[in-house]
C-alpha cells in the first residue's frame, strides 16, 4: 500500500465493512493519516466503486494487489 501511494498507483483491496460484509474496490490512494489519540490509520482515497472520494479503515483492508496486476491473486471465496 505504500509503495501504491508513493508511486500514485491504483490498488484492488478486499475491504470489510461495518457489517462484515466484505467487497472487491479499486482505489487511488490520497493520503494515509494516523488519529493522534486512537492510533487508528485511515486512507483517504479515491474509489472506482462510487466514484467518489472514501476514508477506509487500514485495520479493514483484508488483502491488497496492485490494481494493474494480471493475475488474479484474490479469489472469489476470500468475498
């Protein structure tokens, strides 16, 4: 995820929601940014999904592969 938000580059992450349910988006990270009192590390980022820019929390991101990579690395059963 790092190297994605040095580089500009998009990212395909498994996210957990709220209610557990998990879902597939890609995302163009904008900053990632720590809360000074709960030590929690959100990324701001763009999301293809919505078309809109989301916070998403990191503690959720369950996997990440470079959006560009032609292998598919994440599969269906980990939705």
């Amino acid at each position: 995820m790092l190297d994605a938000y040095r580089n500009n580059d998009p990212v395909t992450i498994i996210y957990k929601g709220r209610n557990g349910t998990k879902t597939s988006r890609v995302i163009e990270l904008l900053k990632i940014e720590t809360d000074p009192y709960s030590g929690v590390r959100r990324i701001k980022s763009y999301c293809h999904l919505r078309r809109a820019e989301r916070t998403f929390l990191l503690e959720r991101v369950t996997d990440a592969i470079p959006a560009n990579t032609e292998l598919s690395v994440i599969s269906k059963d980990s939705l």
